[in-house]
C-alpha cells in the first residue's frame, strides 16, 4: 500500500500493471477523501487511481521512459515536461 506518494514515481496499480505516478488528483470532496492519481501505465494509456490501490516500486528508469514513451503517443508531452533528465539523455545532451 503506497503512503504519501508523489509524482515521478514507477508504480504498480490495482490490476498489477506498472505505471507512473503523474498529478495528484483534486476533488471537491471532504479532505478525508480518498486521494486519487492520475497515472500513465508503461504499456499504455492513462487511469485514476486511489491512492491505496497503489503500490509504490521506486524510481522511474531511463527504461521505464523509454517503454512509456513509446507505448504513450498522446502524453509524450506530458512525459517529457515531467521528465527533463531523461529527454535530455535520449536526445544525446
């Protein structure tokens, strides 16, 4: 179970998948709410997540951008912007 998780970090969600941590969602419910994340899975596609169907794996990996990069056409900007260091690798500077 994943405790006071962040963006950037490499997840697995409730169905086993791996993915990324990437905005915490905000509602308009009471602050007892269950807090939820907005996450890109490595193999495809964005999801919200509950926090607690979380389970935090570590750092993102130049791999894991590499296989979310490619496996995410629609948020490559999104992945880029929250991950400098690896665009910058990739691209050879």
């Amino acid at each position: 179970m994943a405790k006071a998780l962040r963006p950037r970090r490499l997840v697995r969600d409730s169905k086993g998948r791996q993915a990324i941590t990437l905005e915490l969602q905000r509602g308009a419910g009471s602050p007892f709410t269950t807090r939820r994340w907005k996450v890109m899975r490595l193999a495809g596609g964005t999801d919200i997540e509950s926090e607690e169907s979380l389970t935090e794996l570590g750092t993102v990996t130049q791999e894991n951008f590499l296989e979310a990069i490619d496996s995410n056409r629609q948020g490559r900007r999104e992945l880029a912007a929250l991950f400098p260091e690896h665009v910058k690798t990739v691209l050879g500077g």
